[in-house]
C-alpha cells in the first residue's frame, strides 16, 4: 500500500482531507486509555489538542486510567487499587459524553466490560475509535473462556457503530474494513520534528539503541545470540531506555529510565535503533513508533521485516529489514564497520520522517477530518430537528 493516509472504508464515502482555513465548531471529549505516562494516549491523541484548539475546537482529555496505574503495571506491584479508582471515576463519564458533540475513544471506554454495557454509556453521541495495536485480539485470544464469550465481539460491534475509525497501520486497517467500519483514516503514530534534533553520531563503542518498555523488552531476547557475538568480535553497548534493571548475559548492557524529556537525547548517544519482533499476529498488528523515533535522530533502524516495520524503513536506504539472525548479525556489522553508511542511512530517514511521519504531516489531515465529520453531525441534527417540527 502505498503512503496516503485517508483510506475509505469498502461500500462507504471517504471523508474528505482538503486544506481548509475555516475554524472547527464544537466540543470534543478524548476519552484516553491512559494519562501522560501512556505512549498510545500521549502520541495518538493528546499531542493533537494544541492543534485542534488552535482552529477552535473546544478540548477536553479523559484518561481512564491514570499514571498510578501504569507506574504499578511496569514495576510489578498490585494494581487493583488504581483500576478501581479508574471505574469509579468512569461512574461520570455518561454525563461528560452527553455534554460533547464527539467522543474520540482510545480502544474501548470501560476495558474487560461488554459492549452493551458500553453503549449504554455512549448515547447519541457520535464517536471516533482509535487503534495502534491490534486490540481486539487481547480478547478474541483470551486464555479465558469467560472472556472469549463475552468480550471477544466488542471492538467489532464497538467500530460498527463508530461515526469513524482512526487505524495506526496496514494491518489494523484490514481488520477494521473486515469488521464493517464505516470510515476508516489511517493515521500513524507520528513525531513532532522539533522534539528530536539530530545529532552527530557518537564516539565511543558501537551502541545499539531499544525504546520501550518492562513488557515490550523481552523481544530483546530474539536478538540474545547475535548481539553476544557481536560483543565477542568487538565493543559494543546496548543502551535499553525505558526498562530499567534489563539484563542480556554476554553483552554489555546500560538501561535506563524513560522520561519524555530525555527519550530523545538518549537516543542520540546510539549509532543504531532496533525493533525485533517475533512473527505473531499480534506483533504485526505493532505500529513501529521506536523506529520512527530513531530516524528522527537520524539514525539508521533495524527492523524485523514484519508489519508496520516495512512500510515505515527503506530497506537499504534508511535502514535494514531483517528476516533471519544472519541478517540482524549481518546488518549491525556493516553498521558497526562503516560509519559513514550509518550517517547516510540516518540522514535519509531524518528525510523520511519529516515527509511521512511528523506532526506537520498528520495534524492537518487529522484536522480538517474531524472539521467535515462535525460539520455532518451539525447538518444531521438540524435536519432531525426540521423533521421533529415537521410532525
């Protein structure tokens, strides 16, 4: 597929995505998953409201659960305390809907609870569903037969009914359009540009870059037998940002606490990113943020040649796709060994991410989608208001 962002949906009318100079009209409610330590809630919605107040829309964001939760989820405590007060708050949010003209709901309103349920909250309120990951799968999968029987047809019934759905890749866009979406803009998780200011590459051993967190860095560990070789043939560091403690026996390891001020700067310090992935239908369903990330810095990223991952590197332009451990051995061998291949490879996907995959690309679209959409339902609400005094 090739780089459009606005994709219609089989047997549906696009949404258009023209410029246009005209304010937005209305209120919105983005209903967030998590707070501001969430990647998907921070990157998918909240870095959109200064844009979307900047052309009138009147903003509100709702985290269902807040960073208590997740502090506990990557350091291995009890979490009960924080999802309990995250269903109590959700006590409120039918009123908090009622008063909005859009909902833009981040996977789900009420995780593991039937859809029923969460449509009874959701009104006549019209709503966006937004996905970056393969969702639906956590149910459809479930080890539980319980949770098969109720939940594994929620997102499904949730989408068809969805005035639109906002997909982060290819994958995700397949499975909504096999679901019955109406509208469907595919949108990838994106980077402001002026957050990540390249730098030059490092002296130093030769440092290979990971981005994420606790639960995403096991994948490290398909890369276990190469990187330990790669150690014995010569320096090299492993810097793992965002998984403090990891560990990987035979290779020189310096992990690191994430925070979003540094996220970019410790980037910087790495001559290479990788993404490796197991092939999994979950894994494809991934939206490859970190290698985004990484060429926003300007430095080459090597990917598993699954999914997301390769539509997003140019394989042999602004990075490697890797389909066996010969070739993730190969690939940070050549990098290791030519420097210069490594500043080229950087400073074309640097290039890349400012066409494709920044914030000066997205926001627009974005923007003017979600104008055209309220400007809909106005019409429609007029128009059943003409039709109630017609009777």
């Amino acid at each position: 597929m090739s780089e459009p962002l606005l994709l219609p949906a089989h047997h549906s009318e696009s949404i258009a995505a023209a410029t246009s100079d005209n304010p937005i009209s209305g209120r919105l409610l983005c209903a967030m998953r998590y707070g501001a330590l969430g990647a998907s809630s921070r990157l998918r919605l909240a870095q959109y409201a200064p844009f979307l107040r900047q052309v009138g829309l009147d903003v509100t964001l709702r985290p269902f659960l807040r960073d208590d939760y997740l502090n506990a989820l990557y350091t291995g405590r009890s979490r009960t305390g924080a999802a309990l007060g995250a269903y109590c708050r959700a006590l409120s949010v039918r009123a908090e809907i009622a008063q909005h003209d859009l909902l833009w709901i981040e996977k789900e309103l009420l995780p593991w609870l039937p859809y029923w349920l969460e449509r009874g909250l959701l009104g006549d309120t019209p709503y966006i569903l937004d996905f970056d990951d393969a969702w639906a799968l956590r149910y459809a999968q479930s080890s539980s037969s319980l949770v098969k029987l109720l939940l594994r047809n929620k997102f499904g019934n949730l989408l068809r009914q969805a005035a639109l759905t906002i997909v982060a890749n290819d994958t995700l866009y397949r499975w909504a359009v096999s679901e019955g979406a109406r509208n469907i803009l595919l949108l990838p998780t994106v980077i402001d540009p002026a957050r990540y200011q390249p730098t030059p590459l490092p002296g130093g051993p030769f440092t290979i870059g990971w981005i994420g967190t606790p639960l995403t860095a096991t994948y490290l560990h398909l890369l276990a037998a190469p990187l330990r070789l790669l150690s014995q043939e010569g320096p090299l560091k492993l810097l793992v940002i965002g998984a403090p403690g990891f560990t990987m026996p035979g290779v020189d390891v310096e992990s690191l606490p994430w925070t979003e001020a540094s996220e970019a700067m410790m980037i910087g310090k790495c001559h290479a990113g990788i993404m490796p992935l197991p092939d999994t239908e979950w894994a494809n369903g991934k939206s490859g943020y970190k290698l985004i990330q990484y060429m926003a810095m300007a430095r080459p990223a090597i990917a598993s040649a699954i999914g997301a991952n390769n539509r997003i590197v140019h394989d042999g332009e602004t990075g490697f796709l890797a389909h066996t451990p010969d070739d993730w051995l190969a690939y940070l061998r050549q990098l290791r060994a030519n420097p210069d291949l490594a500043a080229r490879m950087g400073a074309a996907a640097r290039l890349r991410v400012e066409q494709h995959y920044s914030l000066a690309v997205t926001a627009p679209i974005l923007t003017e989608t979600l104008s055209e959409l309220l400007g809909n339902i106005a019409a429609h609400k007029v128009k059943t208001r003409f039709a109630a005094r017609e009777r």
